[in-house]
C-alpha cells in the first residue's frame, strides 16, 4: 500500500499527520541523489510547512525519546523527535547515512570531533538547521529547560530510528 503526500506524488510511506500537507507536495520527489544540503532544505520544509501538524503529532516522555517516523522513500527518510530537558542521544553515527536536522521548538546541543581532531560544540535554537556526511560522529542533547522537537532526514534511509541503535 502507497500513501500520496499530496496531488499524485505516491510514496512508499507518509504519516498520516503530514500526508495531506499542501505545503510539502513534491518534496520527496525521486531525485537520485540528496546532498547534505538537500537534507537541509527537506527538515527546513517540514518545520515551516508542517509545523502545526508536527506540533499536535509531537509527544514527550522523559523516561526515553520520543520519535516518529514522518515519511520513508526509497532515497529519503524523515523523523520527528522530541527531547525533555536534559535528554540527548550519546555519541553516534549514521552508519552510511548523511543527515541533517532543523530545530522547531527549544534548542539543542551537538557535540563532535572535527576533521583535525578538535571538539566542536554548537547550540541551535529554533529554527536552525545543519546537515553532515556519513563521517560525523556526535552526540546530540537537550541542555536547555524548555522541551525541544526536531526535524531529521537521512539518506540512504535506515531501518531504525536515529540515535536509539
């Protein structure tokens, strides 16, 4: 069974919560290959074309992130995840996924060794974003005392949800 995302775009999955948003018609368009930047400006389109939806979709669980799969093709995924203060994803890959994220609600943390060894650390607030290759290693968390949810996308998809492995 398909699920079309709006006006005859067929895809393998779509959430229920956005697979009717007018706003994100044709984003998962087969493309071949998705650059970083790419992956970028998908999490970008759902936080601003679906932010209501993902608002309502969105839950918090202190005990464990929370997470739900958005959408799947055959090139592309896309996540929701929420995180309470003080919850964070440790030190992970994406095996041989390049990724990327767009903060909507709160703000997170990333950690990760750059390219000549040195520990790089970076808030983002709502509303930034940022994509990496398959080489990054970092660890993601929730340092701030607001809740925060977060868009991610990943290529070539993977079979379970990002930084629970």
């Amino acid at each position: 069974m398909t699920l079309s995302l709006d006006h005859g775009v067929e895809l393998p999955y779509a959430h229920p919560s956005v697979a009717g948003v007018w706003a994100l018609a044709g984003v998962l368009a087969p493309r071949g290959r998705w650059s970083e930047r790419d992956l970028a400006r998908l999490t970008r389109r759902f936080a601003t074309g679906a932010a209501e939806e993902l608002y309502l979709a969105a839950r918090f669980d202190r005990a464990e992130r929370w997470h739900l799969r958005l959408a799947l093709t055959e090139e592309v995924e896309v996540w929701l995840l929420t995180w309470t203060p003080w919850q964070g994803a440790e030190q992970h890959d994406h095996g041989r996924a390049i990724g990327a994220y767009t903060v909507l609600h709160g703000e997170l943390t990333e950690t990760w060794i750059d390219r000549r060894g040195r520990t790089r650390r970076t808030v983002r607030p709502a509303g930034s974003s940022t994509s990496y290759g398959a080489d990054r290693v970092h660890s993601v968390h929730n340092r701030g005392t607001l809740e925060a949810i977060s868009v991610h996308a990943y290529t070539p998809p993977r079979l379970t949800a990002p930084g629970l492995t």
